[in-house]
C-alpha cells in the first residue's frame, strides 16, 4: 500500500506521524554516543539478545579490550569470552572482527581509542 502512494504523499505521510510521535512522547534530541564502530558492535552483540545483556557484553569486552585493535588481534575465543553474556558467538563475532580490521585499517593514523560505556 505504502509503495503505491507518491513521494509526496509518503512525505506528507511521514511528516503527520512525525507530529504525532512528538505530541505523544515530546520532541525528541539526539545525543551523540561513541563512534560508529562502538554502535555497530552494540547493534551486533544486541542481535541474539536482550539491550541489558547486550550492553553488558559490550562493557566486559571493551574493559578487556580497551581498543578495536586489541580485538583484532586477540584470540577469537578471548574475544568470545569477554562477551559472552551478549550471545557473540558465530557470525556476530566473525562480523565484529571484520569490522574492526576495516576500521583499523582506514583509520591506521589517527587513535580511536574511546572508552567504554
């Protein structure tokens, strides 16, 4: 139904339930959190799971793991364990590490160290 309206009708659309989203909850701000690589391993540890134990593999990893580097290079199965609680097993993790090489490698200049949540 959706795909058959205009763009300009899927704006307006969008635009009516924008305002009610705001009468209802308010207006809403955006607060920059991390970097885009902090949120992508949150969303990925989140997958299997609830958002607490998510959070909470994602806190245990980064204290062990202060930098993205230093998960590139740890053993998979220290990795795996220092998040556990967040179901990173599998896929999550092989996709976690590759994400973290390809941050590493595009950013070999600059330290992106943040600090946990």
């Amino acid at each position: 139904m959706l795909a058959m309206l205009s763009l300009k009708e899927r704006a307006a659309r969008v635009r009516r339930i924008d305002r009610l989203l705001e009468k209802m909850h308010g207006r809403q701000t955006w607060v920059r959190e991390g970097n885009g690589l902090d949120t992508l391993v949150e969303a990925m540890l989140a997958q299997n799971t609830n958002l607490a134990n998510a959070l909470s593999g994602y806190r245990q990893l980064r204290r062990a793991f202060p930098t993205w580097n230093k998960v590139l290079c740890a053993p998979v199965g220290d990795v795996s364990g220092r998040s556990r609680s967040a179901a990173s097993r599998g896929c999550a993790l092989g996709a976690c590490r590759r994400c973290c090489a390809a941050s590493e490698t595009s950013t070999a200049s600059s330290t992106s160290s943040s600090s946990p949540r």
